[in-house]
C-alpha cells in the first residue's frame, strides 16, 4: 500500500518529522503536494483536504496522512501510527507512552524555534527587531532547558545514552535529529559554541544521520533545503 502525505511543498517543517520516519521505515510513500497539479499535486491537494468538511473526522491543518481509507492529521499522531505499526516506537506500553511523552515535548519545542522567526504572527515573517530580541531570550533560556532535559534523558536511558528510549531508535529519536539539524542551520554559532556542553544528544544527532536509509535520504533531491520561510 502507497502512503499519500500531505504538507507544504516548499519548506521542510512539519512534514519532515514524518518523512524522515517513513524513509527510516522503508515506506512506500508519495509527498503528493511535490506532485505535479495534472496528477493531483500541487497546494490545491492540500487545501481540498482541509475544506472537505463533509466528514465524520474533518482535518484542520498539514501533515496529513492518508493510508488506504485512513486518514491521520496531525504530527504527533501521524509518529505515533508510524511508530506501532513501523517498528518505530516500542512494544512495551509504558516505553510507548514514553516515547509519545518525548515527541510532544519536542513538538511543543519547536514551536519555539518557529517563533523566534515569526515573533508577531505566523503570517508576518522575520520582523528584524522583534526577531532579534525573541532570539536572545531563547538563546540564553529556552534553547538550554530543552538540550539540558535531552542530555538528562538520554543518560538515563538504561539501555545506553544511543537511544532516547531502549535499544532501538524510535521516531522520537528521528524527530530531535532534525530539531538538532534546525538548530544548526538557524543558530549556527550558538550551537558550535554549545555542542560540547551535550556530547550525547550530538552524538546521537550523528548516529541517526549515518543510519543507512536516512544517510541516503538525506544525499537525495527528495530532501528539501532548509530555507528562511
């Protein structure tokens, strides 16, 4: 069965958090907004989804995942689906819920990250004085809370700080490679200068970009840029 994944064509957000876990998954998925409009692509896609209220479970907003009859919105969600059924979360319940308690707290985060750029309103880009200020903030305080509480969890991990939870990388593991990868592309010289304050969470940054089928990925087209949008 072909997963159809809906989400911004242009710009990574959101929907890379679920690429990445359908590649780590060897997902046979299409990025259908990345189509061309004659084959159904395009932003129309999107939006057709959105507006479709005719449904007992109307979707609000990309990522949407659509397997078969299925229809999943929602990042977390869509991660907790791929995790159970893609061998990307645990078996164990409390290791499940755990797992799912990290992405939240990830999600929560980069919404953080977002509006640093977006200070005012999510329509109104880098207002240049606001931008600066909401960075300093976030440099000196919020940026540490979240790393200080990834180092804190990692080392508990009583499988070994290379997971975030057990043995196996799960999609929460997939998810903070990518806010590490943001953080270096938006704040390159806060996290050089910082790097050696969280030897585990890079080092596991480093390890998830060398796993086979993300290291391949990430060298292809299919991985957009990240951009100022």
């Amino acid at each position: 069965m072909i997963y159809k994944l809906y989400y911004w064509p242009s710009i990574q957000g959101r929907g890379e958090f679920i690429r990445l876990a359908m590649e780590e998954a060897d997902v046979n998925y299409i990025d259908v907004a990345r189509e061309p409009v004659s084959k159904g692509g395009g932003i129309s896609s999107i939006l057709n989804l959105i507006n479709k209220k005719d449904t007992a479970h109307p979707v609000y907003a990309p990522p949407i995942l659509i397997i078969g009859k299925k229809i999943i919105s929602q990042t977390t969600n869509i991660l907790m689906f791929l995790g159970s059924h893609h061998k990307l979360a645990p078996k164990n319940e409390n290791d499940r819920l755990w797992v799912h308690q990290l992405q939240l707290v990830i999600s929560d985060f980069l919404v953080e990250v977002h509006d640093v750029h977006h200070p005012l309103a999510k329509s109104l880009y880098y207002e240049e004085k606001e931008a600066r200020r909401r960075s300093i903030d976030f440099v000196s305080s919020r940026l540490p809370k979240f790393l200080d509480y990834m180092e804190l969890v990692l080392n508990r991990n009583p499988s070994g700080p290379h997971n975030l939870v057990g043995a196996r990388i799960s999609y929460a593991d997939l998810s903070l490679f990518q806010i590490i990868e943001g953080l270096r592309y938006a704040f390159p010289n806060t996290m050089k200068n910082i790097k050696s304050d969280y030897p585990c969470t890079i080092s596991l940054s480093s390890h998830v970009s060398r796993r086979p089928r993300i290291a391949r990925y990430l060298k292809s087209p299919e991985r957009i840029p990240f951009n100022d949008l």
